[in-house]
C-alpha cells in the first residue's frame, strides 16, 4: 500500500525549545479504511501555550462522488486520536478532489473571461461547506486563481485527453480556529497556484 499523504512541519531553530508534547496519527479511507490509497496524516504540537495541528488528507475522487468525500472529511475527524475543538489552530491542506457542477466548455469559457465568481458558485467544496456538511468553522481564503486541475502534462491547456476532465479546484488549504481561546484569529496573507515558468 502506498501512502499519497505527507505532511512535514518546519520550526525555526530559535522555537525549538518551545516545542513539546508532538503527536502524530494517520487515518486510512480508502477501500472502507482498509487501504491507505485515500485518508490523512496529521502533526500536533504545542508551541509554547499554543495547540497546532497540521493535517494532510486525499478524499475520495471522481466528479460524482460527493458523498464520498464528505465521508472521508468526517471518518477522518471521528478516528483522530486528538479531537479537531481541542487545537488552537488547525491547518488542513490536501487534494479534497471537490470538482465544480458546471459543463466543461462554459467553464473554461468564464475562467477565460476572468469570471471565476460565476464558477465558483459550482464549487462543490464551498457548496457542502455551505451546506455544514464538512469544514464546518473552518476558514478558506477567497480563490482568486483559474482551477488548478486538470491540465496536460507541461501545458497551460485543460485536460484533452479522452477524459476531457472539468477543470477544478481540487487541492485546497483551510483553517480552523479556536474560538473559545483569546488568541487572534490569524490571517492568511497569499493564497494562489504555482504557475510553469519557461526556462531561459
């Protein structure tokens, strides 16, 4: 079985003495849990006062399977050895797989146009976040980047294979805070895409 989730955490050198109590688990979704093909990784530790968790998932793919997915985000929040509520912070990267519920050739057309509000109203992410069927208390920053899946291999162009997949934005980074503690609640100064850059 091959694991597709890693999560490493770096600590500045003048922290570390700061840091204890660093707990780590892993939970399998894939096959029903047997398999560790889907499921998360996460890292927690204490920073001084502060609870940090930083979670690593792959949820279920396919543009159909929602309810999947959102069974992967609550099997993984149910089998965590620490509970999400007790963290200060949570940090929850991963490829979510949420596809957008939009014909292929309108969307591209918009992302074209630089109409990404009129897409991401077809999000199924913010849909089911929406709805408080997964993330619920968490925070995302707003998307304002084309989608991020799927392209041809070292191309700018939309998946033209026989798939022909819609473009989505499947990897995504979201955050939780505690609001029953008196720290802040952060911000999130950048969120975008890594863009092919043609050598010299």
């Amino acid at each position: 079985v091959c694991w597709v989730c890693l999560v490493f955490v770096f600590v500045k050198p003048e922290l570390l003495p700061y840091v204890k109590d660093v707990t780590t688990d892993f939970v399998k979704t894939g096959m029903g849990g047997t398999t560790g093909n889907k499921g998360a990784v996460m890292v927690r530790f204490t920073l001084d006062a502060t609870n940090l968790c930083f979670i690593c998932s792959h949820f279920a793919a396919g543009q159909s399977q929602v309810a999947d997915r959102n069974a992967d985000f609550n099997e993984i929040v149910r089998k965590l050895k620490i509970p999400i509520q007790s963290n200060d912070y949570v940090y929850w990267c991963g490829d979510f797989n949420y596809r957008v519920d939009m014909d292929r050739l309108d969307l591209i057309n918009h992302v074209l146009d630089g109409d990404l509000e009129e897409v991401l109203k077809y999000d199924q992410l913010l849909a089911q976040c929406r709805d408080k069927k997964v993330f619920e208390h968490f925070f995302e920053a707003p998307i304002t980047f084309p989608p991020t899946y799927k392209y041809d291999i070292l191309s700018d162009e939309y998946d033209s294979s026989d798939k022909c997949r819609t473009p989505a934005w499947t990897d995504r980074v979201l955050w939780y805070c505690n609001e029953s503690n008196d720290w802040p609640k952060g911000k999130q100064v950048f969120y975008g895409r890594a863009e092919i850059k043609e050598s010299d």
